[in-house]
C-alpha cells in the first residue's frame, strides 16, 4: 500500500490542472507544466482535490503510483510558488556573470566556461561570487545547478569551487599534518 500515492492532492489557489487521457497540465501564475503518466496509473479530478490511484498491485505498479504523485504534487506548487536553489563561488578570483542566455564562469581554469540556460529558468547572479536558479519546473531546477555545481565542485583541501549555499564541505588536512 503506498502512503504517498494514497494522499490526494489539493490545487492551491489559482492552479488549474486538466487531465486529457493520460496527459496531466498544470497551469498557474508562474508558468504551465504539463506530464504524460505511465499507463499503470490513472489521475482523476475530484473538486480541488486529485487523486492518484493504480490498476494492478505488482511492483512497477506501485512505484509509478507514488511518484506520479509525487510528480504531480511537484508541479503543482511549483506553478503556485516556483523552485529555486542557490549556489555560491568559493575561491580567490572565481567569478560569474550572465552574458544573454548563457552563464559565464571563471573557475580557475585556462578558459572561461559557459553553461547555456534552459528556456523556463531565470538565473541572476546578485553578485559575482552567488548564482540563483528559480523556475517553475522542480526537475529542470536542480538538474541546471547540479550540472553548474559539476563544472568546479568543492575540493575537499581547501574547499574551492562551486557549491550550495549552505552546504558543508569537510575540510581534509593534506600531508603536512602526520
């Protein structure tokens, strides 16, 4: 029995989800989502509430049940109030910007690298050491700050490179210490 399929969903205020088939939009003040569900699922709208259920009770049945869920539930506040996450340069000279649709980043290496943003993100740089990611898209999100992150990640000696705020990187001695 999955916990988290079973929890209906409740709409927030002004979000409107539609289901046609097997394809479920969601539309809402930040932007419009839409998801094509497994045939092993089936949402229906019931007043402000959704309710995920499934035809079969073996395995894949009742994983694709609680992430359809899940999934559904991610759009719909995501249209409602949006995704962000926060990353932050850490290093002497590390620098970003934004150049038109693309992010530029001096890391370190011999050359700039630049990262092209997806369309539905808006990233900003409030200053030259912290990037924010926002959308509406949960997924789209946390994919475009991990390949970012990936491009520089923190070295465990020093603690250089590019990482979340907030995130703890743990500081190894080198050798000098024995």
């Amino acid at each position: 029995m999955s916990r988290i399929g079973n929890k209906p969903i409740t709409l927030l205020d002004g979000v409107k989800l539609n289901v046609d088939g097997q394809t479920v939009s969601v539309e809402g003040p930040k932007g419009k989502l839409s998801y094509e569900c497994r045939p092993e699922v089936k949402v229906e709208v019931d007043g402000s509430d959704v309710k995920v259920s499934r035809h079969k009770d073996d395995s894949s049945s009742r994983a694709y049940h609680g992430l359809t869920r899940s999934l559904i539930n991610n759009m719909v506040i995501g249209v409602k109030e949006g995704y962000e996450k926060k990353l932050e340069l850490q290093g002497v000279g590390y620098v970003a910007s934004i150049q038109g649709n693309q992010l530029s980043l001096r890391v370190g290496f011999a050359n700039e690298l630049k990262q092209t943003i997806p369309a539905g993100l808006e990233v900003t740089c409030p200053d030259q050491t912290h990037i924010d990611v926002k959308g509406c898209d949960k997924q789209l999100v946390g994919q475009f700050a991990a390949e970012v992150r990936s491009l520089r990640k923190p070295e465990p000696y020093k603690g250089k490179g590019i990482r979340y705020v907030g995130e703890y990187v743990k500081i190894k001695p080198g050798k000098a210490a024995t």
